[in-house]
C-alpha cells in the first residue's frame, strides 16, 4: 500500500482501478510545404472544424461552463488570425504558423508567476495542438478509451480533455501539475468528480492498480487494503445521504437553538457563480474577488467592471454584496503589468500594489466601482492586504478624488471594510477603527494563517504543517475580534476557515456572527448553526486557546458537538479523517 498526500482540488471519493492517460502528442509539425493560398485555406479549414468540434461541446455542456468553451473559440481565433500573417509574411506552413504564435504566448506567460495565468498555458497548447491536428485529419484521435469506470492519472488535463473523460464516465482525477484555481478543477468540482493534485506521486510505480482518492483530505491510497476500501466506501455512502439532507437548509435561517441569528455570505469568484449561488440560499456576497478580470493581455474597461458589480448586485437584490478592490501582485501579477520580484509573497501585493499602480489600476477599478454604486447600493468596498493606516489613508484620498471627478457621487453612505491577513493589521485594529470611513473588518485566514506560521500554503511539503486551527494562529484572530468589537467595527470572516464544520463553534464563541462561505457549504454550514447551543459552547473559547496543536482543538470541539449534531457532519470535513482516528 502506498499513500500520497496531495493538494484536493474537488471534493468527495472514488474507488477504483487506475488507468494511465496520455493525452495526444505525437502529431508531425511539417517544416517543409507548399505555403501560400494552399495553407492559408487549410488553416482555415482547420478552424472551422475546430470551431464545429466545440460548438457541439456547447450544446451539452451546463451554462455555467459555456463562457470557457467561448473563450477557447475566441483565443483559437487570435491563434489564426495571426498564424495568417506569418503564412502570408514568412511563406511557412500554417502547422509551423501556429506552433511560432503559441511559442510567442508560451514566452510571454513564462515571465509570469502568477498561478491563475501560468496554469493557462497548457489551455494554449490544447487549442494550438487541436488546431494542427485539425490540418492534418478531418476528426482529432480519439484518448479516452478505457477511461470509463476508471481513476485517471495524468501529467496534467487541459478542459478539453476534462469534457472528453467526462463524457466518457471518469471517476475520480490525479494529475501531477495543476493548481486549485486552474479550469479543469472548477470543472471537476462542478461535475462533482473527485480531484487530487499530486506533484510528488510516481507513475512510472502504480501500473495496474486500484486507488482510493479523498478529494477532501487531498489523499491517494494506492492498492488499499481490504479493511480501508470497505471504510471509504462507507464514507462515500454517507456523503451521498447527507447531500439530500444538507441540502434543505440551505434555505433556511441560519439561528442557533438559543436564537443568536448568523449571517452566512457567500465568496464569489465570478458572475455567474453569483448568479448560482443567489437562488440556492446565500444570504448576499462576503467578499466578491475581482482577479479574474485582470488575467487578460489588457485590464478591463470602466464598462466591464461596471456590468460585472451591477449584475452582481442585481442578483442580490437588497443583499449586502462586498467587492473586493483587486488584490493583485505575489501570485496573481496582471499580465499586462512587467513584474519581477525575488520574494513576491512579501512583496507588492493587495493595497501596495494598487496604490503603486494607483493611475494605472486603482483608479480605473474605482471609477468602475462607484459608477455600479450610483444605482446599486447594496455594494460594500473592501481593502485587500493591509498593514498600517497610512496605506488606508492614501486608498480614501484616491477614492475622494475620484468621486470628485464623478461629481454625481455621493460616498456619504458607501460602507468601506478592510481585510485583516497580516499580524500587522491584527494588532492595529485600534488605529483602523479611528479611521471614519472604516465600517467593518474581514478576516482573511488563508494569508493570515500563512503569515502567522511562516509557511507557504501552496508548498506540497508543508501542506500538513498548515492548518488554520493551530492556537497561535486562534489566538491572533480572538484578540483581534475583541479590539474589533470594542471600536465598534462589524466583525466578518470570509476565508476558508469559515466553511470549515469543525470551525463554526469556534468562530462562534469567539463572536463572529457574518460568515462568508464557499456556496457549497451553505447547507452545510446552516444545518451546523441550527442545531448547536451557543451558550453551552461558552467554555470552548479558553479550551481552544490553551490546546497545544491544532489536532487537540479539533477534538475539543468533535467532544463538544456530539450530543448536537450528526457528527458525520463534522468528521467527514476534519482535517483529521476517521480513517486516521
């Protein structure tokens, strides 16, 4: 038996037998041809077959997924339009055009560090190769054969080739390289199959093997035994019992059974996923992060920005909705901006990073920001990646003066927050709260707990080291809540931390009563509230904070919880399984 911890990408389990998937590479790229018309019209014969190959995909993909199958036919279309030109210019063949204008996007993505950009390269190379081999056959080589039933492992997938096993009736995922935010793990998480990314597994070492994936622990059992492939699948039993069960409170009000009534808010990455989330029970938008709209060749116009926050609101109605000021720099540096720094996670990142590229970033975004504000009121602005109060102070200043320019504006009721993710913002609340402007404050503990314990969240090697429920990191945020509180400022959480089961009595006695989720989780996270007693929790704050690890809050609060809850509920979410226990 082997086992490989690695990064979960999708939740849930899988049990089956590995197979081993190569997606296409052996296509020729000719360096000799009879170039001129001839290529041109094979070039663009190839993209009308492409454009039919994906047109098809759409008719039965979910909406959901429709913008990325779009967003491939508009990049293919670059791709050619520019591969013209070479053929036109250079007299080459049209497969060797395309190969010389992937290679000019591979270079440009090489200069980035970004993981929501670099992650993207192997969508060019899909879209490329597809292309090439379009020139040279009427249909692209079928790769799918044997994935039925089956666990895939694979270097890594582009979404094409997650449409292609999934139609074919994949399992579960293992890929060696791939990150969380990539494509092919929204899809898988979308789809509901299990995902584990495994940069260290070997798979030259596991032919003709059966594996269990725990896309919730991020574990690979590779040739289980008997005793654990039986306890799995019990587990994957449970899983589907409780989904139909959750899913009813998701609707519901989230009031403890003393009455302390909880806000559960949701985190968004994208308009649609807003759209989603706003009919299954999300009570309005915690923290709404803008990135994404950043991760093109150029940075989105004032108009963009404008339909993205009033859709958003719109979708929330009289709902708070709480966007994030873009919070760029360290892993998600904007293409268009030529960024190299030795150390980029100390570096210029969240309001560093805007107020450096205040002309060129900040003010744009805000021009966008208070133009949506006029006619959506229900939209919140919030601080990335503070540190001290001067860097709020310049933020406000950029914020006056562009509402001086919009002269219509009116900031007298916008409800400006701050984002707490560095000790040293935690241990300066007193000075934010003497800021006017100030309303509330959000915890960001997934930066927060990386600063707190020096460790790199996304580093394989230290992945069991980080662990948000260590007390150092409680500590931090419970004498932040307090100061919080005492200034009078809204105490919010949005991240990951508070869609975590085995948190919520935690950030409960600590005096959180705003929890911003992931939407997946709001079922699960209101059928926790519902069924627990605040007060007779009271004695977990001191427990908590005088554990030694982290491993030792988890057991105050299963032991604390068992005469409440289906502890299905909160063992199935552990960072600690009960296979382990």
């Amino acid at each position: 038996m082997l086992l490989v911890k690695g990064i979960p990408a999708s939740e849930g389990i899988a049990i089956s037998h590995i197979f081993k998937y190569y997606p296409r590479t052996d296509i020729e790229i000719p360096q000799k041809c009879e170039a001129g018309e001839r290529e041109l019209v094979k070039l663009d014969e190839a993209f009308e077959k492409y454009k039919r190959y994906l047109n098809e995909l759409l008719r039965i993909v979910d909406e959901n997924e429709k913008d990325l199958l779009q967003a491939y036919i508009l990049i293919a279309e670059t791709f050619v339009s520019e591969a013209r030109e070479l053929i036109e210019s250079s007299n080459i063949c049209g497969e060797l055009a395309v190969k010389h204008v992937l290679d000019k996007y591979l270079e440009l993505m090489d200069q980035s560090s970004s993981e929501l950009f670099v992650l993207r390269k192997s969508d060019l190379m899909d879209i490329a190769l597809t292309l090439i081999e379009y020139m040279q056959r009427d249909r692209i080589s079928s790769d799918v054969a044997g994935v039925k039933d089956n666990v895939i492992v694979a270097e890594e997938l582009t979404p094409t080739a997650f449409f292609r096993i999934q139609r074919a009736g994949v399992k579960g995922i293992i890929t060696i390289k791939g990150g969380i935010t990539s494509h092919v793990a929204i899809l898988a998480r979308a789809h509901g199959i299990p995902y584990v990314i495994a940069p260290s597994l070997d798979i030259s070492s596991i032919d003709d093997a059966t594996v269990i994936i725990d896309g919730f622990e991020g574990k690979i059992i590779v040739n289980p035994t008997s005793e654990l492939v039986d306890e799995y699948m019990k587990k994957a039993i449970i899983l589907n019992e409780l989904r139909d069960i959750l899913k009813k409170y998701s609707f519901e009000k989230a009031r403890t059974l003393d009455g302390y009534e909880i806000e559960v808010l949701c985190n968004i990455d994208n308009v649609e996923e807003a759209r989603v989330a706003s009919s299954q029970g999300c009570e309005g938008v915690g923290l709404f992060r803008v990135e994404y709209l950043y991760m093109s060749t150029h940075q989105p116009s004032e108009d963009v920005m404008v339909n993205t926050f009033t859709k958003i609101a719109n979708f929330f109605e009289n709902k708070p909705v709480v966007i994030r000021a873009p919070d760029l720099g360290a892993d998600k540096p904007p293409p268009f901006i030529n960024i190299h720094e030795d150390n980029p996670l100390l570096g210029l990142r969240g309001i560093r990073f805007l107020l450096e590229y205040r002309n060129e970033i900040l003010k744009p975004f805000l021009r966008g920001f208070l133009k949506a504000y006029t006619h959506s009121r229900n939209l919140k602005l919030m601080i990335p990646m503070v540190s001290k109060p001067s860097e709020v102070h310049e933020f406000i200043e950029m914020l006056n003066n562009v509402a001086n320019e919009l002269s219509f504006i009116n900031l007298k009721n916008l409800e400006l927050g701050i984002m707490i993710e560095t000790p040293a913002a935690s241990v300066l609340i007193d000075k934010f709260a003497k800021i006017p402007q100030i309303k509330f404050v959000s915890f960001g503990t997934n930066d927060l707990t990386q600063y707190i314990l020096a460790i790199d969240r996304t580093n394989p090697k230290l992945i069991n080291m980080y662990n948000e429920l260590e007390p150092s990191v409680l500590r931090v945020i419970v004498k932040s809540v307090e100061e919080a509180l005492k200034h009078g400022l809204k105490i919010e959480i949005c991240g990951e931390l508070a869609s975590k089961p085995i948190a919520i009595p935690i950030l409960l006695v600590f005096g959180f009563r705003s929890l911003s989720v992931n939407p997946r989780y709001i079922g699960l996270i209101k059928y926790e509230i519902k069924n627990i007693k605040l007060q007779q929790l009271d004695h977990l704050r001191n427990e908590i904070l005088n554990a030694d690890n982290a491993a030792m809050v988890e057991e105050l609060v299963i032991n604390a919880l068992r005469n409440y809850i289906d502890m299905r509920t909160i063992l199935l979410f552990s960072q600690s399984s009960p296979t382990t226990r």
